[in-house]
C-alpha cells in the first residue's frame, strides 16, 4: 500500500510541477509586457496533513499534500496579472480503499484547482478585473451566508480557511468606488457549483438513508456551457454612513448547492444534483459599538428548491429569509472573542422535506495568540433546532518564520440524523505541518 | 564712551532680544507641529517600518509594514514579513479602522484602540500628527540626555485616540523629538518612548528609530525602525475599505 501510494505521489507532484512549468512559459508569453512591470510578488505554500478517525474505527482519515503558487505581477501601468493554482493529493483514499470506496477514491485522490487568472485594471474610481477570482461579500464569520458568488469546496465539510475553500470563477467584476460609496457590477461568464463530496467519503449526502447501498448511481453537476441562458449577474452597492458599514446586493444565479433528483432507469435508480437558479436580495451590516463591533446580514433567497422525499427524491420551490447577527470583541493580532446566532426560515413546505423549516446556528468562536507566537483556536457551532454541533479545536505553533506545525480536531455531535451529528464518524485529530515560502522583487 | 563704540553691543543686545522674543513667540502647538515634522514628512507619502518586539519570554520578534499615508486621516498599513502574516492590511479612515486577512478575504471591522503586535499600537503605526489630535501645553524646560528640551503635557481633542494623554519632550534647538510618555484616561503611565538615529530623510533630519517600553513590564519593549521614506500620490479611494481586497 505504501509502495502504490508513494508511485500515486510522485505522479501527481510531477503533474503538479509539469503545470508549474506550464504557468511559467505563461508567464514567459508576457515578458514584453513583464519589461514594465514593477512588483512581482509570488507565493509557495505546502502543507502536509496526517489524520485518524476518532470514532471507531480509528483509521486513516487523510494523508494528504497540497502545494499553492501564487504570482501578481504588477505594471507600471493601471494592470496588473494575477495567477495561482493549487495541487493536492489525497493518500488516505488511495490506501484507505476498504472506508473510502469508489467513486471518491477515484475521483477525489487528486486534484489541481486553478484559482487565481485575472487581469486587472485599477485607476482612479475603476477596478475592473476580468478572469478567474474571488469576490466576497457579507460581514459573518465561520460560514457562508452572504458569501454567495464563489461556489466552495466542501468536500472536507467546508473546514478551513475560508478563503481556501472557496473556488475562483471567471466574472467580469467592475467597481466604481467614490471612497464612501461603491457600486459594484458582476457578470459571471459561466456558472460553477459547490464541489460536493463523492458517495463514500465522510462527508457525502445520506443517500443511504432512501435507497439500498449499489442500487443507485450518482452525478452532479459541476458547470453549465457558457450561453446567455446561463450566465449569472448581480451588484452590490456599499455606502459607509456615519462609520457603519452597509451594503446592499442583489444576485441572480444558479444555486451553488444542489437538490438531488432522482429517477429509474433500466432498473436502477438515477440521482443526479441539479442547479436551479434563484435570485437573491440581502442587505449588511457592521457597525463598531465601543470595543466591539456588531455584524448582521439578512437576506431573502427567492424561488429556492429545497430537497423532500416521496418515494424519490425531488424537490420543492420556496422563498427563504436568512438572517445573522453577531458580535466580535478583537485585540489586534493577540486573541478575539465572538459569538454569532443565525436564523434560516423557509415560507413554504411539503410532505417529505428533508430540512426544517427553521433552523439556527449559535456559534461562538476565539483565538488565543500568547508568547512564541502560539497561537489557540476555537469553534464551536450549535445547532439549537436538533440540539448537534461542530467543535473546531486547533493549535498553531511556528517552528520557524516559515513553517507552522498545525495540531487540530474536529467533533461532529449529535443525533445520527442531526445536522452534524450525521458525520459524528468523521470526527478526527489531525497534524499539519504548513510552509511559507515568498518574494516580492521591485524591478 | 561715544555713541559710535556703543554701537556693536546695542546690536548684539538688539539681535538677543529678537532671538528671544522670536522663540517666546513660538506657541506649544508650533512645537509639536514643528516636531511633527522632524518624525515624518508633509503631503502624500509611504515608508516601511520594522518593529522588532522583545521581552523575556522569547526571542526577538520581527515585523515590517509599509505604510501609505495621505493625511492625518488617510492610512493603510500593510504587512511585508514574516511571509506567514504576508498581504495582512490595516485600513485607518478618520476614525474607522479595516483588518484585511488573506485567509479571510474580506476587510473586517475593527475598534481603534486594538493593538497590532507587542507594544506597537494601530494608532502608533497609522497616525502620523500629534498636532491634529492633542492640544499642547508647555510644562517645562528639561535636559534630557545632554540637551535642552521643551516639556510639554498633550491633551487628546478627541476620544478616537489612541492615547489621551501623552507627555512629549522636544529639543529645544531643532525641534527633533527626544522622549514621549504615554497615559491613560485614568493618568496611569502605560508607556514610554525614546526616539533617536536622527538622519536626513526627504530633505530634512528626522528621526528613524523609535524604542517604545512598557511601564508595566519593563522587559517587554518595542524598536520602530523607519525607513525607505517616499513621496506619493494616492487617490482617495486608495484609502477604501472596498480597495483592500482589489
């Protein structure tokens, strides 16, 4: 098994550096251009993850390694050119075989994301950055309420930075920004979806639950074609009044996340995830109150399907509220304390639907940096409509300027049909050692 | 004795008064404001600081921003190194401060009063002018190490400071700042400064080094070393919260 796994890593390192070499010829296509350009900035990052199951059984749950490049090269002019990709490799699917069976073993072991592939103009009022990038929006922390353009890995239940998770798309995003008050305009080119996680992995969807185990086959769908009919628009305009921070937005696009359909054929169950598109209004806030600051965010989902089950999964349309608020008492980079409560109300329901119609989550978070530059970290979501919750614990030490040793766990409690209960056998404890390698040359 | 010998020592007693009407003529907040500049440069401009913290737990830790400055009101201070702490931003708009993270990816509100690494505080780093914020008051003459100084006691004109009251000593002969106290509503010390490594920068002398102790623990300490100082023009949305994730 380790002989496979060694031949497995080498294969994708060598992808991985063949695609390096790739980007640097690209790189090499500008050099006309790169003559004039007056900062390069790159970025190396690795990491190394080793982690064991908790709950019996007590086996592997990842070895895994990714390696992150990131280059912004910025010209004399207004332009400037970012690029970045990520490769990783997941070892604990390929000699894990007897817990993580196909298809996440074949589909999962490996990946190279492309994240970063932009051109960007900025000069005076105008941004306008063209290609592949992130765009965020909302004001909470831990999860995704307003954060809806980019679509996100969840493969690994979302855990991590969340900058990491999320996955670049092209868009055309143009901002006029009058200091105090920003309009913002996206277009994005073509839809991408949530990256789910395969059947057989910790974290993928119970179908279990609804239809006997080699029965069914699954597909979801990852993107559409580009056409008019399924591009995606929105804006956001962010007024700064009298020191609050307010934003208000509107998105139409597909639904990052899918409702799954299911259908026979030839005798054997079809499910497939499926995108609908669905519009959505929100407004933000952040607001600082003495030592601390206040966030909120509402928003209403329009025309949203939601999963339900009547002798096949199927779905329903509602409209949806969202609201969060929360607290952040920060110092600095030494430690911040903060407790968020948030509320998802669907209108609408229907025999078979597998959510409630109102469901919270109160999560409190901190973090702790003392002497050395350690650094304690803690999560703790609680579901109060089903009575589970998720405990992110983690403990960062450097042993250098550029390397950290990552000790961390993650609990899933709860009933075993409650939101986090449902993954308590994916409970872990995990070591990351984490290297940061980079430069900024002025030429 | 004649008129005409008398004449060079009525001059002299002539050019003594003048010198000294001149300087008594000089307010406190002249002195700050002519201090002001002997620490950074008018207008538009940025530098990089490094701040080596200490104390007797641990090893020295480094720490460099770039910071760009508009005005009084304008700041954006970015992290350069360590690589891990890399592409962090801190956002000072009037009253209003931004964290940006990278992990993050988005600014986030923060209160004025946080601290940005060991005895350095946003307001040590953003904030450029004592004169704008503090009203000036001439305490004393003091010689501090060899020379001649103004003591002088500053009072915030504003709650949106980082210290509300600060004891400033500025040399008397050319108005480079030597030592600064820094207090608390309260009247409690919370630490003190010595500036010094005067050298020229954009046409004129001005300090570059800036030692800052804790009172409380005097072992834990701070060394602002300010360099690579240039002229820029900014716009003002540079100094948005909309601009940091550009």
């Amino acid at each position: 098994m380790t002989k496979e796994y060694v031949l497995l890593f080498s294969q994708k390192l060598s992808l991985a550096l063949e695609l390096l070499s790739r980007l640097t010829q690209l790189g090499l296509f500008f050099l006309p251009f790169s003559l004039s350009a007056v900062v390069v900035q790159s970025q190396i990052n690795t990491q190394s993850r080793l982690g064991y199951h908790l709950v019996a059984p007590t086996d592997l749950s990842s070895h895994r390694h990714e390696l992150e490049i990131n280059h912004v090269i910025k010209f004399q002019s207004p332009w400037s050119l970012g690029t970045g990709f990520r490769a990783l490799v997941e070892g604990a699917y390929a000699t894990n075989s007897s817990r993580y069976p196909d298809p996440v073993r074949t589909r999962d072991t490996q990946d190279v994301i492309l994240r970063d592939l932009y051109l960007q103009y900025k000069s005076g009022l105008t941004t306008l950055t063209f290609g592949n990038q992130q765009v965020v929006w909302g004001e909470a922390f831990g999860f995704y309420y307003a954060d809806l353009i980019n679509p996100k890995d969840f493969r690994d239940f979302g855990i991590g930075p969340l900058e990491r998770n999320r996955l670049h798309i092209p868009m055309i995003n143009f901002k006029l920004n009058f200091t105090d008050n920003v309009f913002q305009f996206l277009y994005v080119i073509k839809p991408f979806f949530n990256k789910t996680p395969n059947i057989g992995s910790d974290f993928s969807f119970p179908f279990n639950r609804f239809f006997a185990p080699g029965t069914f086959s699954f597909n979801d769908e990852r993107t559409q074609d580009i056409s008019w009919k399924s591009a995606e628009y929105g804006g956001r305009f962010t007024p700064n009044i009298s020191g609050i921070d307010l934003s208000f937005l509107y998105f139409n696009y597909f639904d990052r996340a899918p409702v799954y359909i299911s259908s026979l054929s030839s005798g054997q169950t079809e499910i497939r995830g499926k995108h609908n598109r669905l519009e959505t209004l929100g407004a933000t806030l952040s607001l600082p109150i003495s030592t601390l600051v206040l966030r909120a965010e509402t928003l209403l989902h329009r025309h949203k399907h939601f999963n339900k089950f009547s002798g096949a999964l199927n779905s329903f349309i509602s409209d949806q509220f969202v609201g969060v608020l929360g607290m952040d008492y920060i110092v600095g980079d030494r430690w911040r304390l903060g407790v968020q409560l948030g509320e998802n109300y669907r209108f609408r329901t229907e025999e078979g639907v597998l959510e409630k119609a109102s469901t919270q989550l109160i999560t409190v978070h901190g973090s702790l940096t003392f002497f050395h530059d350690r650094t304690f970290d803690l999560l703790v979501a609680y579901a109060p409509h089903d009575g589970s919750s998720l405990t992110e614990i983690s403990y960062t030490l450097p042993l250098s300027k550029r390397i950290d040793l990552l000790i961390a766990s993650d609990l899933f409690n709860g009933g075993s049909s409650s939101q986090f209960g449902l993954y308590h056998p994916a409970t872990r404890a995990y070591i990351q050692i984490k290297t940061y390698l980079g430069s900024e040359s002025r030429l | 004795m004649n008129s005409f010998s008398a004449f060079p020592r009525y001059a002299i007693l002539a050019l003594i008064l003048v010198i000294n009407f001149s300087e008594a003529a000089l307010s406190p907040q002249e002195i700050i404001k002519r201090a002001d500049q002997a620490r950074y440069p008018e207008g538009q401009f940025s530098f990089f600081v490094k701040v080596t913290d200490k104390d007797e737990f641990s090893d020295s830790k480094e720490t460099v921003y770039l910071v760009h400055t508009k005005d009084t009101n304008n700041s954006l201070v970015e992290t350069k190194a360590p690589e891990r702490m890399r592409g962090r931003k801190l956002l000072m708009k009037q009253h209003d401060l931004w964290m940006f993270l990278p992990n993050l990816k988005k600014p986030t509100r923060v209160g004025f009063e946080q601290r940005l690494t060991g005895e350095v505080s946003n307001g040590d780093l953003a904030r450029t002018n004592f004169s704008t914020d503090y009203k000036a008051k001439l305490i004393s003459e003091e010689t501090i190490e060899g020379k001649t100084c103004y003591k002088l006691l500053l009072t915030a004109t504003h709650k949106e400071v980082a210290y509300r009251r600060i004891v400033y000593w500025v040399s008397k002969t050319d108005f480079v700042p030597v030592q600064v106290n820094f207090y608390a509503l309260s009247g409690k010390l919370l630490k003190s400064g010595k500036y010094s490594n005067v050298k020229p920068v954009l046409n004129k002398n001005r300090v570059t080094q800036l030692v800052i102790t804790d009172a409380l623990k005097g072992k834990k300490q701070s060394v602002l070393n300010y360099f690579n100082f240039k002229k820029a023009s900014y716009d003002d949305s540079f100094f948005s919260k909309e601009s940091l994730s550009d």
